[in-house]
C-alpha cells in the first residue's frame, strides 16, 4: 500500500496562443520521473504518471500510478476530474477529435484563472508512459476559449525533446510542428492540425529513415499503445437487468449488454467464466454455484446466478480471491440446473436459478467490474489495436466510484481480486472511492491511493 499526494504548487498561467506553451528543445531533463520508472524498464507500454498542471480544481498536480491506484477524497476533491483527465489523453492518443475529447472544455479550466487581454483562457495536462523506451513525457496545453485547440505539445524522452508544437498564427486552424530528426537537417517543421494530438500523427509523418526518426517514432507509438489501451468502465445496474439480444459479446462502458457477454464467454472463455461463478460467489448474497445463461425464445438472452440447496452451498465463494487466483487451474462452474452452460444438478439436490435482473446494484456492480478485471480487451468494446500483440500491451481500466454500490465485503472480495490480477503487469486499474473507504483500502496489499484530500 501506498499513499501519496499532489506535488507542490508551482506558478502557472493560462497557455498563451502567441508564444510556445513549453520550452524549446535542449538536452537538459524536463520534469522529474516517474516514481515506477525506476524499476527495469517494462516490455509493456503503461501510463505511469498522471499530471495536471492546472486542470479544474487541479494545480500543478503530479499523480504516480501503480498497478492498482485508488484516487480518495471528500466530494469535490477533484478525484472524477482526475479520471476526466486520463480518459481524454487516452481519446487523443486514439486519434479523436479535441471537441471529443473535452466536450465540456470550458468546465476544464481552472476556476480562476484570469483571460488574457484576448479574453482566452485554457488548462495543461500531460502523462509519462514507461515502455520499452524508457520513460516517455507527454505534455499538451489546450485553449478552451474563446475557440477549443491545442496550442502547444511536447514529446520528450531521457531528457531528448523529439516533438515540440506551438500556435504561431491565431488565425490558422494549425500549430507549428518540430520533431527530432538527428540527420543532416536536425529538426523536421511542419503544420499539424490543431485539433488532433501530434504524437497521434507521428507514425503517419515521420519517414523512420534516420536514428532520429526512428526514436522518435518508437516513443510516438510507445505512448500510443499505451492511451489506446484504455477501457472507462461504469456499470449502470438500472440498464444491466432486462435481457438483451446477442451481438459481438463486447462489454460496453455502462455494461448494459453484460448478459450478452457472458453468452459469449460462457463458450469461448470457459475458464475465465468458471472463475467469475466462483467471483460471483464471492460477493453475491445466498448460496452461488454457478452463473450461466438462458436463451431466450424472442433471440434475447439474460444472465442468472445458480443455487442450490445449503447442503451444496458454499462451493463457491468460501476462498478469498487471492487464493483463488493464485491457486494452479481454475474452479468450475459448479452444478446446476438445467441452464445454458451449466450441466445438470446431481440427484438429490433442489436447484435453482436467480436472474440477474433481481440482484441489487451492488450485486450488479460488483459481477460487472469483476467481469472486466478477469477478461481482457478482447471482450471489451474498445480499440482492438489488431497490429499490437496482446503479450506488448497493458490494459488499463478507468472506474469512476468504484466503490459506489459495494458493501465492505464487495469492495474488500475486488480489490484483492485486482491486486492480484494487476501484479502479472497485463492490466492496470485506476479508480475513485470515497473518505469512507479509503482506509480499508490502504490496508489493502499492492493498492496505491492517492489522498486528494490532505493536497
């Protein structure tokens, strides 16, 4: 466990469309660290660092991110616009739009900053991925008004600067571009649209025919892979209890469709769906022996828990989660009534089936969120990145009140469960609780929680 907060204030102003937000290319370090870049460097892409210069109610705010990492604090301590933060960098390194991106932009600069004599006023955010390159910074400088566009961008990598853009022209809709080349012409210039992330482009503009460019294009795509590799995920318990018509099986971030997903993982991912029934055990009220799903005659499916009698009760969920998941093999479903997936009850048992629809939210939540944590992204309804394999990259899901719904015992039963998950380095989470569970969490083994609350 971990505990931290923002770094020291430091003094800041709005981006200026006239003049470079950052500093010119030099061979001096820019910035510090990340705190996890000091361990080997890792094979997989990962944000490792979080930071809002001044974004909301954030100023000069230098967040380290672990494997599992808890933003805590009362109401309006800035832990949702923390998250904000991460999920637009993670839209821009998709190639989305800034207006995408933030399409609440003006709620994004800090309260009191003051326009200047144009009456324009922005915010500054950035991240450090670690990957095979070593540390990677990305900072952006965004002019929320009068008009959205990014007025400035750096690359830089070991104290390197390999991409620098500026607002020249107020009257362009493009920055001015610079990016390290180390040929015989030491920098490449050109307009980059001021709208769209720069580092995004790189692999599009860069030629890859010189050292220069080929680091450069190597930290380009090490960031990339790493914000493209973002999952926001929010289930809405109100929207998860009615069946659902089967389609790809992909789990959408309100996961409505988790039923639908659970057809499909109960046939393509039987291992991971027989540890999810011993999950559900786990943190669902009864007796849980099973969780399968009915197909239904109008082509709509939807997901039940199954039971049993007390004699055959507790099967599942009696293990903690980190002894599950440690644990050599998988536990399996269970026996069950005659449900799709599930093999019959043995004689003498009195089986039956609990539909999703009639858990609680908590219950809901918790299923959903446990669901994300044991797939991966290919049962999720995000950026595929076909041309990346999945052993070079890091899923990172983002939860917003991940505590929101769950009991002590839920929240404890999932934590555990993503501590030990994210110790293998392929997924990450980072999430929001509130100053009522914050200190169980920091007693929580492999958690890091960052206390908005003592900043």
């Amino acid at each position: 466990m971990h505990s931290i907060g923002g770094s020291a204030p430091e003094s800041l102003s709005s981006p200026s469309p006239s003049s470079p937000p950052f500093a010119a290319p030099s061979g001096r370090p820019s910035g510090r660290p990340s705190s996890f870049s000091s361990r080997a460097t890792s094979a997989r892409p990962a944000v490792t660092e979080l930071r809002l210069s001044a974004f909301a109610s954030h100023r000069a705010a230098v967040y380290s991110l672990g494997p599992v990492t808890l933003f805590a604090g009362g109401s309006g301590s800035g832990k949702s616009s923390a998250l904000r933060a991460y999920e637009a960098l993670a839209r821009l390194g998709a190639g989305e739009e800034l207006a995408t991106a933030f399409p609440d932009a003006t709620d994004c600069v800090p309260e009191r900053a003051r326009p200047d004599a144009q009456g324009r006023r922005g915010f500054r955010i950035g991240c450090t991925v670690d990957g095979p390159v070593g540390p990677v910074r990305l900072d952006v400088a965004v002019q929320a008004e009068p008009q959205l566009r990014v007025v400035g961008e750096r690359l830089t990598c070991r104290g390197r600067t390999l991409l620098t853009t500026a607002l020249r022209d107020p009257g362009r809709t493009s920055v001015q571009a610079e990016w390290h080349t180390a040929g015989a012409t030491p920098v490449t210039r050109a307009p980059l649209p001021d709208d769209l992330l720069g580092t995004a482009l790189l692999p599009l503009r860069v030629a890859g025919k010189t050292k220069g460019q080929l680091e450069v294009l190597a930290a380009a795509e090490q960031v990339v892979v790493a914000l493209r590799s973002v999952f926001a995920c929010d289930p809405q318990p109100d929207r998860m209890r009615a069946p659902v018509p089967t389609g790809e099986g992909r789990l959408r971030r309100g996961c409505e469709n988790l039923a639908e997903v659970l057809h499909r993982t109960r046939t393509d991912c039987p291992r991971r769906h027989a540890r999810l029934a011993t999950v559900a055990g786990a943190g669902c009220v009864g007796p849980v022996t099973g969780l399968g799903v009915e197909e239904l005659p109008d082509a709509r499916v939807r997901a039940v828990l199954e039971r049993t009698t007390a004699a055959t009760a507790g099967t599942a969920g009696t293990a903690g989660m980190a002894g599950m998941v440690a644990a050599a093999g998988f536990v399996g479903a269970g026996r069950s009534a005659p449900v799709a997936g599930l093999p019959a009850a043995a004689p003498g048992e009195a089986p039956w089936v609990t539909p999703l629809g009639r858990l609680g939210d908590g219950e809901l939540r918790y299923l959903a969120l446990a669901l994300v944590l044991l797939t991966g992204p290919g049962v999720l309804a995000m950026d595929q990145l076909g041309e990346v394999p999945d052993a070079m990259r890091t899923l990172t899901v983002l939860a917003d009140g991940f505590d929101r719904g769950l009991d002590r015992r839920q929240l404890h039963e999932l934590l555990g469960l993503a501590a030990a998950i994210c110790a293998g380095g392929h997924i990450r989470l980072v999430g929001t609780v509130g100053e009522a569970v914050a200190g169980g969490a920091r007693e929580m083994p492999g958690v890091t929680v960052v206390d908005l609350s003592r900043e």
